[in-house]
C-alpha cells in the first residue's frame, strides 16, 4: 500500500501547475503550505483544489469543526484561488476582502496603506 505522503504532488509539480512565478508571493505561499497531514483523509473536494490551497485555507480557519463529519470547501475559495493566480505578487489582497469584516481593520478594511485608493488632491 502506498504511503499517504506518496499522494501529494511534489514542490516542484504543484508550483508548475499554479504556474507561480519563480520569487512571487505566490510561490511562497505555496511552499509555505505543505503540512498535508492536515487534512482530513476522508475529505471530499468535487472542486479538486489544490492541496495547498486546502492546507491555506485550514491554517487561516482553524475554527473549522469537523467532529461530526467532514466539511466542505466553500465556493468563494475558488474565486480566491483564481485572484491569486492572477496576482502573484500580492496572492493574499483577494483573500482578506472576501473574508469579511474580520479580514482588516477593526472597520473591515484592508489597513495596508499599498492597497488604499489614492488620495483625491482636491477633496
């Protein structure tokens, strides 16, 4: 029997399949998210997303409860994935707006003064 390690993609064939840019935030994110044994040996994924997006995105919601059963990946996490492909310098601008209020500040928005529209000079 194969090992479940054996399962996962390698590194280096999950980078070229999210064609991440080599030095882009988005490749960093990906290897930055290679702690499979987190997820759930029974999960159920009619999405096929990546395992690393899953491991992101259970490592950013550990608030998730699976003791009656498996969860499943909500849909926007698709809408995410495809922004961060599109925005490989900044893979996680996507994610914090689509989560809500709890995403930024204390008002909802993103505190990064980088993702603020700039200032009107007349008003």
């Amino acid at each position: 029997m194969a090992s479940k390690a054996s399962q996962w993609p390698s590194i280096h064939e999950q980078l070229e399949a999210a064609r991440a840019p080599a030095g882009s935030a988005y490749e960093q994110l990906i290897r930055n998210h290679q702690d499979f044994s987190i997820l759930p040996a029974n999960e159920y994924d009619p999405m096929d997303l990546p395992p690393w997006l899953k491991v992101w995105w259970r490592t950013e919601h550990p608030e998730i409860d699976e003791s009656n059963g498996p969860v499943a990946y909500p849909l926007i996490l698709e809408r995410i994935w495809e922004y961060m492909r599109r925005n490989p310098d900044d893979p996680i601008g996507a994610a914090k707006s689509a989560q809500g209020p709890d995403a930024g500040g204390p008002d909802g928005r993103d505190d990064d003064p980088a993702h603020r529209p700039p200032a009107d000079p007349e008003g």
